[in-house]
C-alpha cells in the first residue's frame, strides 16, 4: 500500500501570491502567435482553495495512485469539508495508516482502489478503522 508522509503544509501559513495570468488560452495543438499583454494577476490561493479552513497540503510518496497522474512528491490539495462521493480520490487512515485511495462502492461494499494494478483494491468493512480526511481537489507536479 502507497503511503502519504505526514508533511502537512498549511495554506494558511502561504501568504498571497500573484502570477500573471495571460489574457489567451495556450493550444495544445499546433503553436499560434502569442499575445503581447496579460490579462490580470492571477491569486494561485484563489484558484485552487475553495474553502481555506478546511483546506490542507500532503506531499504523496508511492506509486499506487500513478495512473489518477499521482506521482512521488506530488502535492495534492485537499479539502475536509467536501463529502467522499463514489470515485472520489480521497486521503483516508486505514487501519492506522494514511494513504490516498479511489473511494469506490460495489454491489454494496466498499472499497479503496489503487490506481496501479500492482496493488491489491482495500475492502472496508465494519472491522476496519476507517477515517475519511479530506477529499482530493488538486494535484500539483512538475511538467518535467
């Protein structure tokens, strides 16, 4: 099972940051000219963080959520405050352990799928001790 260190990095902490937005959208085509403004400042807080109270930072560490394009050292954002839905990527403590799984209800029963074939799905059942974090919102990584 992948784990997710314990390095929370509060948003609360983050002070406001401001990067140039550009006014035109980039192609993921064939290139097009580039235009010579921007539009306004973007806040990356305000982009990413919906609700700041119930908002928190995890870096990942393993590679069982790679195919949902998690990576090793990725920093995911997640909110405490959104509900855990059927295909939700959430950050969870399953027996004492915290990871980040696919929340996904089958026939009834409940399960936490990893996103690499390498790693078995976790059924959560009435033994368990199971604990819903905060739900998955962002992934931040690098392009390169």
């Amino acid at each position: 099972m992948s784990q997710i260190f314990a390095e929370i990095l509060s948003p609360k902490a983050a002070s406001k940051i401001e990067l140039p937005l550009l006014l035109s959208e980039v192609i993921a085509g064939f290139p097009s000219p580039a235009d010579d403004y921007i539009d306004r400042k973007m806040d990356l807080n305000e982009q990413l963080i919906s609700n700041k109270a119930a908002t928190f930072l995890v870096r990942a560490y393993g590679d069982s959520m790679i195919d949902a394009n998690i990576k090793e050292g990725d920093i995911l954002v997640v909110d405490r405050s959104m509900d855990a839905h059927n295909n939700s990527i959430i950050i969870a403590i399953f027996n004492g352990e915290l990871t980040v799984k696919r929340l996904k209800q089958k026939e009834g029963r409940l399960f936490l799928i990893p996103e690499n074939p390498d790693y078995p799905l976790l059924e959560i059942t009435e033994e368990t001790s199971f604990e819903v974090w905060g739900v998955v919102t962002y992934i931040i990584h690098k392009a390169i």
